[in-house]
C-alpha cells in the first residue's frame, strides 16, 4: 500500500509541473541574462506585435494552428484601438518603405491621411495586393532603434546588405550557425530550383541576385527550456503577424525541413489532398541566417527623432526607449494620468517682491592677469 500511497501523493504534483511549464508564452518570458539591449528591444518590438494580432503560430510540423485577424479586416486588434489593415499601413508608413511603392496602385492613397472613403478603400487594396512582410521588418527596426538596417519594401536588399558585412548584420548559413535571439532567418520563394546557403552566395558574388523574392523572420528565441525549438515572427504570414516554430538539433543548430519539391518542367506540383508533404508552411528553401552584430541602440540628438503617427489616428506616438537587458518582456500598457495631490498649487507662485532683499556689497573682482 505505501508504494500506491505514495504515487497517490505525488501524482497531483506530477501532472501541475507539465501544464505550468507548457502555459508558458515565450514573449512573455524575460529574456535570458547577458542578451544585449539591442537584441532584448528587437525581441520585444516583434513580441508586441504579436500580442496585437491575438498570438497567431504555425506549429513545428508546419500546420497553421491559429489565426484569428488578417491584414484585410476591418476589425479591432487585442488593445481595441488599432484597425487591422490600418496597422498595416502604420508598418508601411514608419518604417519609410512606402514611397519606394509609390507607382503601386493604392500607394498614394495611403500617404494620404486617413478617413476618406476613397483613399481609405484604395489603399485598403494595396495593403491586400502587395506583400508587407518586408514593411513589418523594416518597422520592427526602426521601433527597435537598430543602427544602419537598410529599410526596404524587398527583403533581399538587407539580406546582400549583411552578406556584404554592411550594416548591423552578417550573413551565416543556417544549417551551421545556431541562431540566437534578434537574428533574422530568411528563405528564398517562387523559384524553380533549390538554392540554400552556397547557391545563394555564388549568385550574390556573380551580382545575379536582383529583385529576388525572399522572406524574413525575427528569431525570439532558442531552445526555451531545453525544448529544441526555434521561435520566430514575421509579418504577412497566413496574411497577419504569426509566430512559427523550428526544430532544433542538441548542438542548437535549426533542423532546417526539406523545401518543395520543383517538377523538371518548372511546373510546381504545389499542396494538393494527394501531396500532403507538400503543404508544410516550414518545408521552405532556408537559405540565410543573419546575424544580428550590433549591440546597442541607435541614439538620435535631442529632437532628431520623428514621431510615429499612429495608423488611423492623428495623434503621435512616442519613441520607443530600449529596454534594459534584463527586463521582462510585456504587453504595452496605458497608464492613465496621475491626479494632482491633495496639497498641490497647479497655479504658478507669485512673482517675487520687486524691492530687492538687503544684500552684503558686491567683492570687487581683480583685473585679468597679462601673461
């Protein structure tokens, strides 16, 4: 009996530490010591974006698991403030990676103020018709204050910005590098042809890389726990801002999925009921880690800085400072106004008395001396 007895009593303690340890959210989890504040702030910028869009995932094996709001919808997000598809438009405006679209259809419609039917429903088109995830990224550094990114609507032009070592990047192989939070993870996408890490660096050093399509995503974390998963976020994924988790190795290293298959005709046999393997979100060709070199934010003289507007509103938002390295990762929050204390004078003292206190008579200064 002592043996069940004691099962008995440990049982309920056996079951509470795997649920607490599962219900754990890893942007709600402080960041691990000796993180720089560069890395904690480029972290926590994509954290709480996330949060906005009601913690959206793909799960290790590649299977969309959540989604709640898209870039199209015109409904609130987790603060119930911001608009979906107008927090779109603030990543394209803040990040400066709208006028570079401007030939775009829409584009101008939304460098317009909003609350014009016309201009909001025009630009509403071009949120939904041109991909934003190289506008999310662009904006996660400029929130993040991170010196020297090279802004872009195309991911490819910071991705040849790191492998030339220009910027606070530098390009590594995925599959030999282990990735660490800050870090970007990219992929190559609408080729025919598998590339990887050494494909990718032959065409950037033969200059045949141009307007390639690509895509990035911000590494939050690595192996949380000892959990051998890589955690990451990136916009217009399933067309909001999802997190997605990776496989990692003992040694840290990203147990990168096979990519697509490609046909020899150059026809993609693509995700069909007959080829389940193919519709895995992860099975992409991951050909680019960038590393994030740079450890502290960019300071801008007093009043250098611009302020944000916020997407639908015309109010400003404030800078956003850089975390200190070691505090925890939260949810923004509004903190109301204080009310004045009960003794306190708002109105200004009155103006000292204009007969002057008597005084002692002024030292006399001595001349300057002559060399």
């Amino acid at each position: 009996m002592r043996p069940l007895l004691l099962l008995a009593c440990l049982s309920p303690l056996a079951t509470l530490l795997p649920t607490t340890a599962s219900a754990a959210e890893v942007c709600d989890i402080p960041p691990r010591f000796g993180l720089s504040p560069l890395a904690v702030s480029v972290v926590q910028t994509a954290c709480n974006e996330h949060r906005l869009w009601y913690r959206p995932f793909i799960d290790r094996d590649g299977r969309a698991a959540s989604l709640s709001v898209t870039e199209a919808e015109d409904v609130h997000l987790a603060d119930n403030g911001l608009v979906a598809w107008q927090r779109v438009v603030g990543y394209w405006r803040q990040s400066g990676t709208l006028s570079p679209m401007g030939n775009q259809p829409g584009a101008s419609s939304c460098m317009a103020p909003p609350g014009t039917r016309y201009t909001d429903t025009d630009c509403r088109a071009f949120v939904v018709d041109n991909p934003w995830s190289a506008a999310f990224i662009s904006w996660v550094m400029t929130r993040a204050s991170v010196p020297g990114f090279t802004r872009s609507p195309r991911h490819i032009d910071y991705i040849r910005a790191a492998y030339q070592n220009s910027g606070p990047y530098r390009m590594a192989d995925p599959a030999q590098e282990k990735p660490a939070p800050g870090d970007l993870l990219c992929y190559l996408r609408d080729r025919r042809e598998t590339l990887s890490y050494s494909g990718l660096v032959q065409s950037l050093g033969s200059g045949a890389v141009t307007h390639w399509k690509s895509h990035c995503e911000v590494v939050i974390a690595a192996n949380m726990g000892g959990d051998h998963t890589l955690y990451l976020i990136g916009g217009n994924v399933m067309n909001t801002v999802a997190m997605r988790k990776l496989g990692l190795d003992r040694s840290g290293r990203i147990e990168l999925p096979p990519a697509k298959a490609s046909a020899s005709d150059g026809v993609d046999p693509g995700c069909t009921p007959g080829r389940e393997e193919e519709c895995s979100f992860n099975r992409q060709d991951w050909a680019a880690l960038l590393k994030l070199v740079a450890t502290a934010p960019a300071t801008l003289p007093t009043g250098a800085a611009e302020p944000a507007i916020l997407p639908g509103t015309g109010t400003t938002a404030p800078p956003m400072a850089a975390p200190a390295s070691q505090a925890p990762i939260r949810a923004p929050t509004v903190v109301p106004p204080r009310p004045p204390l009960p003794n306190a004078n708002p109105t200004p003292l009155p103006p000292a008395s204009p007969t002057p206190a008597p005084t002692q008579p002024p030292t006399p200064v001595p001349p300057p001396r002559t060399p």
